[in-house]
C-alpha cells in the first residue's frame, strides 16, 4: 500500500483534532498514517503546527521520536530550548517535558513515532511551570506569544 502524499496530505487519512483532552495548544492538527499494523505497534502521526501556534506541554513516560519534515521552529525538551527545523531528528525520553513552537514564520510539521500502547500525559502544575521558568531562557519561551 502506497499512502500518496500531496501538500502534507496524505491518501486516505483525515485530518483530525490534535487532541481532545482539553489541554492548553493553539492550532495544531494531527493525522494519523499508521496504527498498530502488524508486527509493529506503534501510531505514526504527522502533526502540523501553523504560524504562532504551539504543542501541549507535557511528559509521560512513553518516548517519543520526532522527525521534522515542514518549516521550522522551536521545542523545549526536558531543560533545553533548540530551534528545530527540517530533517532533524529528535528523541523525546520518558518524563521529560516537551513543547513544540511555530515561532520563526513558518507552519511547523513533524512526523510522531509513538508505542501503541502507551500512558496517558500529565500536564504540567503551577509549581511545574514555575520551577521550569527559573530557567530565563524557558521563561522567554513559555511566555512568548509564538507569532515571531
Ligand atoms: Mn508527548
């Protein structure tokens, strides 16, 4: 089977809501190109972030790898704020909070390898978010409108 691609679209996938667990993200979409399909359970999706929009930030145990494949931008990861753009490549660990950002004028779209079966995200508290803006560069980065 052959899923053709057009546009960052592909045959016979719909684009769906990013998520619907009422957590905080601003116009991303999701899609999914594979699930649990034979010997490999895993999901691959294609997420794609428009200009000024953002991920959830989260953590969970199960890992993620990342791959971009349209425009740039920036992730936090864990302690760290990288910018980001095509072909990179990037391994989300277990229980490290990560956030993807459109922020450099362009939509940001990334392909997603997850396990099939995996845990649930936990969403970051106050205290969370306080402790990780002690860090002035994450600071920057949580606060800022992303529109950049
Ligand atoms: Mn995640």
């Amino acid at each position: 089977m052959i899923r053709k691609h057009t546009n960052y679209r592909w045959e016979g996938v719909d684009i769906l809501q990013y998520k619907e667990d009422g957590s905080i993200f601003r116009d991303v979409t999701r899609q999914v190109l594979f699930e649990n399909d034979w010997d490999l359970p895993c999901q691959w999706r294609y997420f794609e972030v428009g200009v000024g929009g953002y991920s959830t930030l989260e953590k969970h145990e199960h890992t993620h790898w990342v791959m971009i494949i349209r425009g740039k931008g920036t992730c936090l990861l864990g302690n760290d704020i990288r910018e980001v753009g095509f072909g990179d490549a990037i391994r989300i660990p277990s229980w490290q909070w990560h956030q993807f950002k459109a922020n450099r004028g362009e939509s940001l779209g990334f392909l997603c390898l997850v396990s099939y079966e995996r845990d649930k995200v936990t969403l970051p508290t106050e205290s969370d978010i306080a402790q990780l803006k002690k860090n002035p560069e994450i600071k920057r980065f949580l606060e800022e409108c992303g529109d950049g």
